[in-house]
C-alpha cells in the first residue's frame, strides 16, 4: 500500500530572488549522487550566477520556470529551455528538482502539470522533452502517467564507476 500524501503547495513564476533557494536545492540534489549529471566538486555555482539565470530565462520568450512554494519556502522548480535553432524553436526540454523531504507528495506533478498548461498557451511550443538517468524509475513512472512517451535511450550514457552505467531515458510529450 502506498503511504503518498498529497501536499498542497503554491506554483508561481520565478522571481530573482529566488536564486538562493533554487541553488540550494541543486546543491542538495546533486549531493544525493543519483539524479544528476554533476557531482559535487564539479558544482561550483554561486548565487549570482543564479540571478543571471533567472533573468535570462524571465527575458525569453520561448523560456519559463516555475517554483513551488511550501509555507512560503521554495521546495521545488522546473525550468523550461527552448531550442535556438529556428527548426527547433517548436521544442524544448525540461528539468525538474524537488528537496528530498518533499518529494513523493504530488508536487513534482503539480508542477510538470502547471508547465504543460504553459506550454499548451504557448504559440509556439508544440513538443516538451526530458531525459532522466534509467535508475530513476519513480520519475519514469510519473512521466508515462502524464503522458511522456520514451523516444529513446542513450546507451550507457553516464558512468558512476568503472562497471556502473546508467542509460539516458529521452521521453516526450506533444502539446499541440
């Protein structure tokens, strides 16, 4: 039996001010070693560079990210980045963090729901994409409940030690 607990949360807009809360939990997540391309010691972002970020991509028009706030903490964001080739603009990939104590109570969901509801304004984005390490079965899960279809795989495309590889799942979902 699955002891899942819906949690309730607010989804907004990324505010630069954010930034602090977001690298933290990157940090945090990349500090777990399961979900993430970098390691630790190869993470050396500040929040400044996090500022940039989020202005860069609250200036684009193709670009969105989103927070989910918890008793007006930030627990949680997923961050949309468009293709700048002209033949790609229709397409996107997306990435999505939660802290670990607040993840398996619907807010990942909440917030993958609230960017596809973007995306389906949008006049212009027609295809979300994602890629997520093949161990990461609980996202998969997810993803195929919200409709995301496998496309592919990468092969072996991540190695955590000399026999150790994880295959990259590319899945994807059409909005228009």
């Amino acid at each position: 039996m699955s002891t899942k607990q819906e949690m309730k949360s607010n989804i907004r807009t990324v505010r630069v001010e954010d930034a602090e809360a977001i690298l933290q939990i990157q940090r945090e997540v990349i500090s777990e070693q399961n979900y993430f391309i970098a390691v630790s010691k190869e993470f050396n972002k500040a929040t400044e560079d996090h500022e940039e970020w989020i202005r860069n991509i609250l200036e684009h028009e193709r670009e969105t990210m989103l927070v989910a706030e918890y008793e007006n903490n930030v627990v949680g964001w997923i961050v949309f980045r468009s293709q700048e080739r002209m033949r790609m603009h229709h397409t996107g990939s997306f990435a999505i963090m939660l802290r670990k104590e607040f993840r398996n109570k619907g807010i990942g969901k909440l917030l993958i729901h609230e960017l596809l509801s973007w995306a389906e304004k949008h006049p212009v984005i027609e295809k979300v994409t994602l890629g997520t390490f093949s161990t990461n079965t609980r996202a998969i899960g997810l993803y195929k409940k919200l409709g995301f279809i496998e496309e592919g795989r990468k092969i072996r495309e991540f190695k955590f030690s000399n026999d150790e590889y994880v295959d990259d799942v590319l899945m994807y979902k059409l909005v228009k």
